[in-house]
C-alpha cells in the first residue's frame, strides 16, 4: 500500500524517486516542520517562501550571519521622535 502525500495525489513508487529527491524530500519535510514549531507557519506559508525569506529568518534566529550593531541612543531618540506611539 503507497503512501498517499498531503496534495493527494499519489505518490511515487520508490523506485522511481532519486536519492537527491529523497534528500530533497526530507530536507524540506525537516525545515516545514521546523518553521511550524518555531515561528508558527502552517505548512501554505512554508511552500510560498523563498529560499532567501528562509535564509534571513533562519540567520534572524539563530544569530548567524552579518552581525549589525545595535542603535545608538541618537537613533533610537531619532526613531522615538518619528514614531511617537508610546
């Protein structure tokens, strides 16, 4: 008995599949599950991000990438200034 995948087509016997779209297939199956725990995406909004999008939120989290230099209380008084919401 085949597996039957969420779009409800059927799936592809086994052997048909390659080893890089298996991989493919976990990989992506790793990262939706990951995004859903952690930033609360339905599965929808994990197939319409780009890798990029992923990427940034990804680095965003993790603390890995460019490192940026927080504010200096100039800014942040300049930023108080323009958005004067409380």
């Amino acid at each position: 008995m085949s597996a039957v995948p969420a779009s409800g087509a059927p799936a592809e016997p086994e052997s048909r599949i390659s080893t890089g779209e298996r991989r493919f297939a976990e990989a992506a199956r790793r990262l939706s599950g990951m995004t859903g725990l952690v930033f609360g995406w339905p599965p929808d909004a994990f197939w319409r991000a780009t890798p990029a999008e992923l990427e940034a939120l990804l680095e965003a989290a993790t603390g890995d990438g460019d490192e940026i230099d927080p504010p200096d209380r100039q800014a942040v008084a300049r930023l108080m200034e323009a958005f004067p919401d409380g």
